[in-house]
C-alpha cells in the first residue's frame, strides 16, 4: 500500500513538473504579428506582387529563425498573411476586408493604380496602414494619409532617367507608347510632360495597345518609323516588355528603350533574348558595390528558398523591414496607426541593407506634401546578358 502511496506521489510529481513545464513553454512562446499583402501574384503583372510576397516571407523566416523581433517588451514571430488580388480592383476589396477580419493593421500592396485606389476607402474605415507600389499622388497626398508608397515613382525616376540619356547618350527625341489602362495611360502624360520640361521633342504620346495584345508589330512600326532616339514603355508590364522590345527590334529600331516600372531579368531572357540588350528600367533598390552584408544574407536565403531571385526584391525588402522597425520604434502602433502615423514625421534608423551610416526614414514632401513615402535608394538598371547591370543610383526627398 505503502508503495502504492509512493507510486502515485511520484507521478503526481511528475505530473506537476509536466504542466510547469508546459506553462513555462507557453509563457516563454513568441507572440504572432500578422502583417499583410494584398497584390497581384497572377496573370502578366504576376512578377510585381509576386516580388513583394517573397520577399516578405524569406525576411520573415529569417527573423522568425533568429527568435523572433522584439518590440517593446515582447517578442514576435511575424507571420505573412497574402491575398492574390489579380490584379482587379474588386478582388482587392475583398483581400482588404480579408485583411480587417483578421486584425490586420499593415498590408504591403496593392501593385497598380486601379486596385491601390479601390482599397483605400477600407483600408481607412478599417484602421490599416498600406504600401503600395502605386503612383497616384492623391493616394498620398491629404486627405489621405493611411497609404505610404514603397517605391520610386515613375514622375520621379523618369526625369531621372530621361536627363540622364540626354546629358550621356545624346537622346534629343522620346516616343511613348502605353497599355489603355489608368496606370500606365497616366505614367505615359507624367513621363511626356518630364521629357518636354527638359527640352526633348516627344515626337509621339498618344500610341496605346490593349492589355491582352501579344502581336506588336502594328503597335510600334509607325512610332519606330518617327525614328526617336528613346521609346519609352510607359508602365509595361513585366510579361508584355519583351513582346514589345522583340517587335521593335525586328522591325529595325536601332535606339534605346526604357521603362519607369520594375522588371524582371528571367522574363526579359526567355523573351527576348539579346534583344532585350541596352533595355533600362528602375531596378531594385540595390547594387553589389552598396550592398551591405546583411543584403548578401537575404538574397542568399531568397534563392534558397525560391530557387531563383528577381531585382525588384531589393526594393520590395524594405516595406516589411519598415513597418516592423517604426512599430520597434513606437510599440503602441501595434494595434494604433495614429500612433504610426506621428511616428513618422521623426522615425530614423539604421539602414540594415546598405553600406556605411545609411537611415531608414519617411520622404515624400516635395511630391506629396507629406511623408508618405519609403526612403529607397533609386536605382536605374540596365539590361545586358541576362543580367541587370547598374546605370546610375540617384535619391528623392
């Protein structure tokens, strides 16, 4: 009986140790910090969003492996909540209300005009803060103030880039050539209004081309028989930039093409070939020469975990990378982005993915009055074997 007694003291003992022990996992257990994406990761605009969420994923496991992100006095495992929004404004909504239902406060997207647009009324009704990589300017300018652009945008790349050839590869005539879509109808009349300020003639601005054109040839044989120095792609998307260049290119247009919007190599190879050679484009947010180690790390682990890495994801690395650190900055933000909102005017920090003193901070007030905008540096690419290399790197305020 006695033993019996000893027995069942032991395994309660036991017992008592294994709920301590359990409670004390529990207790020690990081919390969860849902950031969200609502993009395109479908259909020719695919590598834009597609960019964006693994970059959010591959950033997320790496802090995820290294314990976790500490903000205020608790740590966080950040988990990506993604929704494909197809690049339709209506399915946006539903990724937005998405988002709300899950408490989401900081969504990374959309990736166009029409959807960054369609998502702002509930993203303000339901307090979230949204990064788009989207250039309409009343998305950032007040009233609004729950949109911060995770990018460069075209009307300030473009006068950029068009300056550029001007001073360095003699371009005196630009023509552009657009999708009918808002998006890119609206980077085509920024980007002619830039190259007249700076005194080129824009010999032709009104040639567009339905979304769903895969045969060229008709679209760019009158334009390349203006014989412009540069042809602009006017907010091409990454699928149709090698259909467009292939088509100019055997139709004997012999002079540069570039384009404000983001690329991606691989498309540009397997569609163009060499013929893509000389193409420009903004690129990702990164060089070798100004790349820190820590950006050598997230590359490395991108490709790792993807098998391959797009350009842009130097760019798109940053918007999670922001969010997390302004919330470090101000853990109340957490769940109040009014708290966020002020955190910004004042918000620094150490830029982890460039060399040297480099800071993370919010700029935008010369374009939108506000700082609404994430600091990156601007990167202009141009495309040559398969590989982006760097043309110039320039910044904005």
């Amino acid at each position: 009986m006695a033993a019996r007694r000893s027995t069942l003291k032991s395994l309660g003992a036991v017992s008592a140790f294994a709920l301590v022990a359990a409670l004390g996992s529990n207790a020690l257990a990081n919390e969860t910090l849902k950031i969200g994406f609502v993009g395109v990761t479908s259909g020719p605009d695919a590598a834009w969003g597609t960019s964006n969420v693994r970059s959010m994923q591959t950033l997320a496991e790496m802090w995820n492996t290294a314990g976790g992100v500490k903000i205020g006095d608790k740590t966080y495992d950040v988990d990506i909540v993604t929704f494909d929004d197809q690049a339709d404004p209506k399915v946006a909504i539903q990724g937005m209300e998405k988002m709300a239902q899950e408490g989401v406060h900081y969504v990374v997207g959309p990736n166009v005009d029409d959807t960054a647009a369609s998502v702002r009324p509930p993203a303000e009704k339901n307090n979230i803060m949204y990064f788009p990589y989207s250039f309409p300017k009343a998305l950032y300018t007040k009233p609004a103030e729950n949109a911060v652009l995770g990018m460069i945008a075209n009307y300030q790349s473009g006068p950029a880039i068009y300056k550029y050839l001007k001073d360095n590869k003699g371009v005196k005539s630009v023509a552009f050539v657009a999708a009918n879509e808002s998006d890119a109808l609206s980077q085509r009349d920024s980007g002619a209004a830039a190259a007249k300020a700076l005194g080129l003639d824009v010999v032709a601005a009104t040639d567009t081309y339905p979304s769903d054109t895969t045969d060229f040839a008709p679209v760019v044989t009158p334009i390349i028989g203006l014989k412009p120095d540069l042809l602009v792609l006017s907010g091409v998307a990454p699928a149709t930039a090698p259909l467009i260049i292939r088509a100019a290119r055997e139709a004997g247009y012999t002079g540069l093409i570039s384009t404000e919007t983001a690329q991606d190599a691989n498309v540009l190879k397997e569609g163009a070939g060499d013929l893509a050679n000389g193409f420009i484009s903004v690129g990702g947010a990164s060089t070798p020469e100004i790349a820190s180690d820590q950006m050598k790390a997230f590359v490395a682990a991108y490709t790792k975990k993807f098998g391959e890495y797009n350009d842009e994801s130097n760019t798109k690395v940053y918007a999670l990378e922001y969010i997390v650190d302004t919330l470090k900055a101000d853990p109340k933000a957490i769940d109040d982005i009014a708290e966020f909102q002020k955190t910004m005017d004042t918000f620094s920090a150490p830029n982890p993915y460039l060399k040297g003193d480099a800071k993370l901070t919010y700029v935008g007030t010369t374009s939108f009055g506000q700082k609404r905008q994430l600091a990156v540096p601007m990167v202009v690419n141009e495309y040559e074997g398969g590989t982006f290399k760097t043309l110039f790197v320039g910044t904005v305020d």
